[in-house]
C-alpha cells in the first residue's frame, strides 16, 4: 500500500505542475486572456487528481494487481470538461501514436492534426507569435495528457502468483 501513496504523491505533483502549464498555454492562446480563479483551480485542481489516480492505476498494473485498479482512472472525464473537449481527439491520436500496433500512428497523427487546426481556427484571422507559442506549449500537455490516458487503456496483466505454475512441484534435475 505504501507504494500506492508513494505513486499518488508523486502522480499529484506531476498533475499540479502539468494543471499550471496548462493555463499558462491557454492564456497563449487566447486573443483576450481572462483570468478566473474557478477556472484556474479547477483546471490545476482536477489535472492534480487525475495525475495521481492515474498514478496510483499505473503503480497497481506493475505490481500485477487487480485491474479493477483501473476504474480509479474513470475522473480521467474531468480533463476534457467546458474548453478541455477540443483537446480529446489529440489525447486519442497520442494513446493510438503511442500503440505498439503501427497503423494506428497515422490516424493518430491525423487526429493530433486536427486539435492543431480546430486551435489555428481561432476567429479574428491568423494566430500571432504568441499564441503559436500557446500552441507548440499545448502540443506538449497534450502529448503527457493521451500518455497519460495510455496508462489506463494498456494491456493488464495478472500477476504472476495468480497464474498456475508451469513446472511440475518436484526436485529440480532429478530424473524420472
């Protein structure tokens, strides 16, 4: 259990720190930056506990526990909540870029491509120097963020003391 609070320790402050960078590249990106405290705690707040539930599911996989360990990622929803939904089809394309199918990087390409060009879109005509600047910095949440969402759609494996053993219970090297 200790490494499990070890985990969400150090998932929390990674997701603190990821929630920050964040805002400081929607505040790029936006023509008009307002600033909210809601919005801003919200956003840091629900990155933290998603870095560390994300955290904890990553840290129960290795140790071969339960994949029921995996719905603790179900908050993961929060992330694309209001704003955060335009960067889902990016999450997407970065957990299909990250399969160790090949195919998938294409259409995974396509779909970070497209986070890009719905965010290049902004109304009011070409993006300035400042927020192409946002969105080179998004490119870099948004790659963490679908590594992140990886964790919870990988391959779970059960232990290894769940598994019947493959060797016959006898001395070993004694011929029959």
């Amino acid at each position: 259990m200790m490494r499990a609070a070890r985990a969400a320790a150090v998932g929390l402050a990674l997701g603190l720190l990821w929630g920050v960078v964040a805002r400081g590249f929607m505040r790029l990106l936006t023509g008009s930056p307002e600033f909210t405290w809601s919005g801003t705690l919200y956003i840091v707040g629900s990155a933290g506990l998603v870095g560390a539930l994300v955290s904890v599911v990553r840290s129960q996989r290795l140790a071969g526990r339960s994949w029921w360990w995996r719905l603790l990622g179900l908050p993961f929803v929060l992330m694309f909540a209001a704003a955060g939904a335009i960067m889902a089809p990016g999450v997407v394309g970065v957990v299909m870029i990250a399969d160790r199918r090949r195919w998938l990087a294409v259409p995974g390409v396509a779909l970070v491509g497209l986070v890009v060009v719905l965010v290049a879109l902004e109304p009011g005509g070409a993006l300035s120097l400042r927020q192409w600047a946002g969105v080179a910095v998004m490119l870099a949440c948004l790659a963490v963020e679908g590594l992140a969402a990886r964790e919870l759609v990988r391959k779970w494996r059960p232990s290894m003391a769940a598994e019947p053993a493959t060797q016959p219970a006898g001395p070993v090297g004694v011929l029959a």
